[in-house]
C-alpha cells in the first residue's frame, strides 16, 4: 500500500506535492478534533452518571469552582453543550477536511490528464504510428479519473482515517486499556483478516478491468469512426457483440471491488452490538457497578460509532489502492516510455524562405519494428519557385517521403538540406512554418468554416479578407457563400460529416494557402475531386508555381503533367526523374503507368 503512494506521490506534479503537505496539515487537524471530540464526552458521561465526582475528581472541582457555578444540574448544563460545540467543531474540521481532499483528488486528475494529453501531443509524429487513438483517449480520459477514484482519493482517505484511528486508540488506552483493546482487537483484527483475504482478487480485477476498459473504448471508436460503412453494410450487430461483453466484464468487476470495498463494515457492525452487550457483562463481572460501566460503555458505542467508519475508511481505501494499481502502473509506464515533452517555443518563430534549393541528400528512413527500409539512398534537388511530382505504385514510399520533407519524421540516413542548411532541432520549427501541406484525407473540426480553413488561429485573431481569397484559390468561395446557411460562419458537423469529399478537399487546400507558405505539399489532393474540379483547383495550384514551391503526389498522371520534374520512386528507392515528355520518352516503367 505505501509503495502504491510514494509511486503515486512521484508522479504528482512538484506543486502538487506541496498542496498535498499543506492539506496533510488540515488532516492532522481533522484527526486531533475528532479524538478531542470523543475524550470530552468521557468526562461528561462521568459525570452525568456520578455527580459527586465533581467535587471528587481535581480537575473537575478546578473547573467548577474557578468558574463559580453553585449547583451541579447548571454545570452539567454547561458541560454538556460545550461537549456538543466541540463534537460540532470536529464535524465543521471534517466537512472542510473532506472538501479540500476531494478539490485536491479532482484537481490532480486534472492536471495529470492535461500532462498525459500534452506528453502525447510532444512526442514525435512516429510515436502516433505506433500507438492507437483509442488506447490515448482512454488514458487521458478514463484511466486519469480512475486514478483519482481507485488511487489519489482512497490515499488520502487511507492516511486522513489512519490517524483517526490512531489517536482515537491512544485516547481509549490511556482512558480504559481494556475497553481500548477490546475495541480495537475486535475491529481491527477482522478487517486485517478480510483484505489479507481480498488483497489478491483486488489485484487481479484491477488488471481485468483495465483490459475491458481498453476493449471498450476500441470498439467504441471503431463503431463511431466507420459508421458510414457499418450502417451500409448492417453490421451494427458486430460491433455491439464487441462491445457488450467487455462492458459487462467492467461492470461486473467495478461491482465486485465496491462490494468488496464495502460489504465488512456490516458485519463489523453486527459484531460491534454482541461486543458491547460482551462488554457489560464483563465489566459487572469484574466486580465494577453500574455507574462505572455506564461512562465505559457510553465510550466504547461512542468510539465504535467513529472507529468504524473510519477503520471501514480505511479499508475501502486500501481495496481500491489495490485495484487501481493497474492503472497507475499504466501511466508512469507511459511517462517512462515516452519522450519528455519539450513545449514549442512561445515566441513568434520567423518562417524559413528558401532562396535556392531543397536538397534531400542520400536519405532513407525504417519505421520501428520493421525489417524492411521504406526508403533508401534517395537524393534529389528541388529548385525553389518549381514544381515537382512524386509517382510510384502502392508502398514505393512517396508519403513517407513527403513526411520526411515536412520534418515529421526524421531521416534514420541522409539529411534534407535547405539553400545549403541541414535541418535538424535547431531550425526544425523555422522550417515547418514555411511549409503548407494537404493531405489525402482531410481533418476537418465540428466548428465553422472560417475556423477549420484557419485551424489553430484564435477566432478573434482570425483574418477573414484571407480566409475568402484562400477559399477562392481552393474554388470553395462560391459554394461557401451561396450554398452555406450562414456562410463562413456555417458549423461542418463532426469530421465535415455534412460536406462532400470534394467540399473537404478543397478546404484543406484552403487551409494549407492560409499560411501563405513558402513551399506547397500536396498528398494526393485532388484525387476526391471530379474531373472539371480539379483542373480548377490545379490551375489556381500552378498559377502559384513561380511564387511558391509545389511538391505533390498523385496516381493520375494528368494531375503532375504540368510539373517541371516528376520524380519515380519503386520499393522505396529512387528509380527515375525528368520531366512528364522526358519519362514519357524514355522510362518503360512511365509509359506503362499512362
């Protein structure tokens, strides 16, 4: 248990750790009003049922006689609601106590999601092909709230309610040793027994449902993200059989660990009643009168009423500890697994301008886990203000290139070098900036038009004269304003689920103008278009070649005719380059392809 919070304690942020010292303060408080409520009772009960002991017991008579009372039933009177005040007091420390834990749980879930949301978001564009989407959204949305339900919160709760238990034990002991043993042998030693018992399937159910939850979230994503094809192809039924018995697996094993979590503390109940009637009568067997079994009894019902919640506390908090150590194992795996986010520079970064060339100079890049290279050896020169296209058949490596040149995958060899300067960390960012890029498919946001077309600008930052020239470049203009309920400020649905494949293409293409970049990469960007789209989309593409630098890929040849230099590529290598009438000459592998 304590090695599930120091692991915890270590994954908190620094100021997370020091508000949880300063609330351990408030705990420590909680602890000593509690047992300061309970020790005054004694004494009251004394008294209540002996009255000459005001004048017998030292203390008691002090108090009596420095505050001048003359008869007993008015001290008694007031005894009785100061001993409320403070039992009042105690429940005002422990509502305040509870409040500031359960803000702290909250808030750490908080923080460690964002942390978990912005790892990710750090690491490098490769780290994204190796893992999937659904297993990142659950860690930052699920698993980060378990950790607060089964981990941060329980250990609090776990250390706030052990001291509550301690210092309630002491001031038993020193009151009535007896009693004091009777009371904590009995409720201590059975819930000793129970999680000894529990601790195992705990662990084991804390693993299982850390698997259903991942079950769940995959198909979850699978259904909603295919849901075009699924509806069409009936096959909603498949996909719910995934999903219903991992859910029922979660459910089962969620309702098991809170029955666990709870089910002691009724029979710890039940015990505690046959305790206190064993209790009488083994202290009128001791030879003790009423009026001395009176004030013990009242205190044991009255620490049994606060040592069982607490103790049940207690309990509930290691048993979720112990199922929650799966997910906190999953998390500071993640920490330790992944690069260290180096947050991007918060000062304006000037975009690079190529002046003369981009050279890629001997480059070959594998992806993890793969035996084969995806590209290799390639060298090619790329002349600013020009424009080049990339073909090749299925798996010849021209998107992978492409995401080399965008500096989203480094180059395991070579080095793409820019008017005579290698790009590396350094100038990676300068570079990006000068980059505008339209891939084959289209993220689009559930926000409006304007926003999706500047994605990333703040809306009040976003400048609208630009947002219409770029739309009118992608050959969307028209259609935004006459088509479009409320023009540029129309929300395209989830994924751009209410417009056309061509309608998203065409914004994308709008998207990368935006930037107004320096070089244009487009990843088959056309290829949604219909046939007289995008001969005018192409057009206003190569109405800029001379402006900007144009590198595309594309299946239809038509598409890179215009290009100054089309590049061939084949299982990854560099097979062929010229222009489309220089290939068409002499390249068979061309020819072929037209």
């Amino acid at each position: 248990m304590w090695n599930t919070l120091v692991r915890t304690v270590a994954l908190l942020a620094p100021k997370d750790r020091r508000r949880g010292a300063h609330l351990l303060v408030l705990v420590v408080l909680m602890a000593m009003s509690e047992t300061f409520g309970i020790a005054m009772l004694l004494p009251f009960f004394m008294v209540l049922s002996r009255p000459q002991m005001i004048e017998i017991q030292p203390a008691i008579s002090a108090i009596y006689h420095g505050l001048g009372f003359t008869d007993h039933h008015s001290f008694l009177l007031v005894f009785g609601l100061v001993a409320f005040a403070v039992v009042v007091l105690a429940a005002v420390i422990r509502i305040a106590t509870t409040f500031m834990m359960n803000l702290f749980a909250q808030k750490s879930g908080h923080r460690m999601a964002e942390r978990l949301l912005e790892t990710y978001l750090r690491q490098p564009y490769v780290f994204f092909l190796q893992r999937h989407s659904s297993e990142l959204t659950k860690k930052i949305t699920a698993d980060s709230q378990m950790l607060v339900s089964y981990v941060v919160q329980p250990g609090m709760y776990v250390i706030a309610y052990t001291l509550v238990v301690i210092t309630m034990t002491g001031v038993m002991l020193a009151l009535d040793p007896f009693v004091a043993l009777s009371v904590g042998g009995v409720i201590g030693g059975m819930y000793v027994l129970i999680f000894r018992a529990s601790k195992r399937m705990l662990a084991r159910i804390g693993q299982e449902l850390d698997v259903a939850n991942n079950q769940r979230f995959s198909s979850i994503e699978v259904a909603i993200g295919g849901i075009k094809d699924i509806k069409l192809m009936g096959r909603e039924d498949v996909y719910l059989d995934q999903f219903r018995p991992a859910s029922l697996r979660a459910a089962r094993h969620q309702a098991i660990s809170a029955a666990l979590a709870e089910s002691p503390r009724y029979l710890i109940e039940a015990v505690a009643i046959g305790g206190a009637l064993t209790l009488a009568l083994l202290l009128l067997a001791t030879g003790r009168g009423t009026a001395l079994v009176l004030p013990g009894l009242s205190v044991y019902a009255l620490a049994g009423y606060k040592l069982i919640p607490s103790a049940q506390r207690v309990f509930s908090g290691l048993s979720n500890l112990q199922v929650g150590d799966s997910v906190l194992n999953a998390i500071r795996d993640d920490f330790a697994q992944t690069v260290p986010p180096q947050p991007r520079s918060t000062t304006l970064v000037e975009a690079m301008q190529p002046a003369r060339e981009i050279v890629l100079r001997d480059v070959g890049f594998s992806y993890p886990n793969m035996r084969k290279t995806a590209i290799e050896g390639i060298t090619l020169s790329i002349g600013v203000g020009t424009s080049v296209g990339l073909i090749g058949g299925t798996g010849a490596g021209k998107t992978t290139l492409v995401d080399i040149i965008l500096g989203l995958l480094r180059p395991s060899e070579g080095a793409i070098i820019v008017d005579g300067v290698p790009i590396d960390e350094s100038n990676l960012q300068s570079w990006q900036q000068a980059l505008g890029y339209v891939p084959q498919s289209i993220f689009l946001a559930d926000t409006t038009v304007a926003e999706n077309i500047a994605l990333g600008v703040r809306k009040d930052s976003i400048d609208m004269a630009k947002v219409e020239e770029c739309a009118r470049m992608a050959q969307i203009h028209d259609f935004v304003l006459s088509d479009m309920s409320d023009a540029y400020e129309t929300r395209v649905g989830e994924r751009g689920v209410r417009l056309s494949g061509g309608q998203r293409q065409r914004i994308g293409i709008a998207r990368a103008l935006y930037r107004d970049p320096s070089v244009l990469v487009l990843d088959e960007a056309t290829s949604a278009l219909d046939t007289l789209t995008e001969k005018a989309v192409m057009e206003s593409v190569q109405a800029l070649s001379h402006q900007k630098t144009i590198i595309m890929i594309a299946h239809r040849l038509t598409t890179v005719r215009p290009c100054d230099t089309i590049f061939m590529l084949d299982k990854g290598r560099l097979v062929e380059q010229g222009s489309y009438d220089e290939l068409l000459a002499t390249s068979r592998k061309f020819k072929a392809m037209v």
